[in-house]
C-alpha cells in the first residue's frame, strides 16, 4: 500500500483549518511538510501562525518547514519552493489550500476584495503548482490537491457572491487542465467537502453556534490522505470528501461531526444529488 512516509509535501495556507489538518494527516503519516502561509503573529480572530502549526506538525510525527509568505507573489512562492527541495531534495505532492471568500453580491464586493480573491485563490493556485510542477515532475508518484468544488453550472451558486464563485471556480479549472496537460505524469485532482466544516471562516461568517451542523476539518484530511495515496492514473476528479472515504470503506461518519445526530448543512456548489 502507498505510504506518505518520507513524503515532502507544499501546503499553502495551512496555519489553521482544513490546511492544518491535512498537514497533521499527513504528518502523522511521517511526511515532511513545508507551509507557506502569512501568519507569524497571533490574530485576534483567527488561530494559528505558520510557528504554532509547525509545532503541531513535529508533535504529530512529522517534520515542518514554517515559511512566511504569500501565494499572491510569484518571487515569494518561488523562494518558498527552492527552500523546501534545499531542504528535503524536491517535492512530491502540492496541496492548493489557501484561499479567500467574500459572500457578496456584485454592488456589495469592493474591486479590492474581488482582486483579492482572484490573485489568492486562482491565480496563487496557478503559481504554486507551476513553481513545484519541475520538481513534481521528477518525483515518483506525484500529486496535486486543488481545494477546490466540482465544476457546477447551476445558476444558482453565481447568484449572490458571484466574485467568490469565479475565483473558486478558478481553482477548479486548475485541475481540469493541469490534469490532461500532465495526464500519466502529475496527478491533479480537487477536494471539496459534502457538508460545511467547522473552521474560523465558518465561525466568523455564521457564527460558532453553526459549528452544530458543521464537520470538523478531520473528514477532509482522512480524504486528503486517501486521495494521496492513490496512484498517479487517480487524476482529473472533482472529489467530495464522504465519497472518497466511502470508496475506502468508511460507513460511520458520526465520528467526524461536531455534534453527532444534528442535522448536517450541504456544503456550497452542490446539488441535492450528492446526498
């Protein structure tokens, strides 16, 4: 069976969230983790630094290279690539976590906050994979994991926060071309979770009283890990998290949710289909 044992993986954004528990996952695993994210200093409302996470990774099993940096800037994302294979020798697997969101509608999202989105969450993405794909391309069984949803035209999901939607779409469209560009080569797939996840984005936007129909962060790691350990012909797929781990033989899924038995909130971008 593959192992991410030995294993160097690039994670952006993974100072907190769905990020650090892929990271941790990982890690428990015995990979080695570079992190690229902005954190340094604490934040009054969101937990973690690049720091804190590092040492959660060492503590899990794992090495960490905690590397501050932001994936808007092609130099940053370049230096933060060649510190990691000077550390560990190259790269074997990129997860494209960070990401921003804005849920508003066209008049309500400043040009600032749709640039924002736009330069973070599809264009970083873009950056990222091509700063690691030389190295990917040398590697044994190569991977990269695009957080990002299924490729969903309904109308409904570009009414209301159509910036948002755009620039996660971006991400997705990352792996529906990089998956035929490097097609036997790097394996490129996207995750998304079935259900909404209990994360600091989710607390802020509806509160941590919505944390009750939410999963925690745990699911998309388990799927992550599942996904990793997948040969390189695994490319192209818009996975959702339930649906990986079922195809791994998961059937209880009370263990990930935040309150066993609530009622759980489909995540955005999917239809009723995917119950």
């Amino acid at each position: 069976m593959a192992t991410l044992k030995g294993r160097v993986m690039f994670i952006t954004g993974a100072s907190r969230g769905i990020g650090l528990a892929i990271a941790l996952r990982a890690a428990r695993a015995g990979a080695r983790i570079a992190l690229l994210a902005k954190t340094v200093e604490p934040h009054p409302k969101l937990p973690g630094t690049i720091h804190s996470a590092a040492a959660e990774i060492e503590a899990a099993g794992g090495e960490a290279l905690p590397i501050q940096g932001d994936v808007r800037f092609e130099d940053q994302v370049q230096a933060a690539v060649e510190q990691a294979v000077e550390r560990w020798g190259g790269i074997d697997i990129c997860v494209n976590n960070a990401s921003a969101i804005s849920m508003t509608g066209t008049l309500e999202t400043p040009v600032k906050m749709y640039d924002l989105m736009h330069q973070i969450n599809l264009r970083g993405t873009w950056i990222t994979s091509r700063a690691c794909l030389p190295h990917l391309l040398r590697a044994e069984r190569p991977h990269i994991l695009n957080l990002g949803p299924p490729l969903n035209m309904n109308p409904k999901w570009f009414a209301g926060s159509c910036a948002y939607t755009m620039a996660k779409y971006g991400m997705s469209m990352c792996t529906l071309g990089m998956a035929e560009e490097f097609r036997g080569r790097v394996a490129v797939n996207s995750l998304w979770p079935q259900t909404t996840i209990a994360t600091a984005a989710i607390w802020n936007r509806r509160g941590k009283d919505f944390t009750q129909h939410c999963r925690k962060p745990d699911i998309m790691a388990d799927a992550a890990h599942a996904i990793l350990t997948r040969p390189v012909s695994y490319s192209g797929n818009f996975c959702i998290d339930e649906a990986v781990l079922r195809e791994e033989g998961v059937e209880d899924f009370d263990a990930y949710a935040c309150v066993p038995g609530a009622p759980l909130q489909l995540d955005l971008f999917l239809d009723d289909w995917v119950r």
